[in-house]
C-alpha cells in the first residue's frame, strides 16, 4: 500500500480546506511541541527504569554479602564445639 503523489495532494487539500491556511502552522506547531514531550517523558522512564534496576542490583548484591557473612561466622562458630565433640 503506497501512497503517491496524487493521495499526498488530496490529503493536504482536504487538511487545507478543514482547518484553513491559518490554523495549519499553529497545528504543526502543537503536533511537534507533543512530539518533544513524548521523547522527554519516553528517556525520563527509560532513566528512571535504570536507575530502579541498578539499585535493585546493588541491594541483591548487598543482601548476598550479607547473607555469605552470617554463613561465615555460623561456621566459625561450629568449628570450635566440633573440634571438642572430635577430641572427647
């Protein structure tokens, strides 16, 4: 489905005869300021997506640390009773 030539004019005579010569820059005019704020508020949520992801990481990682510390410190504190049950 191509639009050619003749479709393109029949499009921009029936835009010219709805909205008038006058009106057409101020629609340009608000169809490109919406334009700019779908891009604004489109990187706004891609940011903000990343920036939610990231500290999601750091929070795992930091949680996983955490967790490998206590395993680490639970084994420490076995190591002793277990030398004793081994010596008895």
């Amino acid at each position: 489905m191509n639009i050619g030539l003749p479709e393109i004019l029949l499009i921009a005579f029936v835009v010219l005869v709805l909205f008038g010569a006058k009106r057409i820059p101020e629609l340009a005019r608000a169809i490109g300021r919406a334009s700019v704020e779908y891009r604004k508020a489109k990187s706004a949520l891609a940011s903000e997506g990343k920036e939610l992801l990231a500290e999601a990481e750091k929070a795992a990682e930091a949680e996983k640390a955490a967790e490998a510390e206590k395993a680490a410190k639970a084994e420490k504190a076995e190591e002793p009773s277990s030398e004793a049950a081994s010596k008895g």
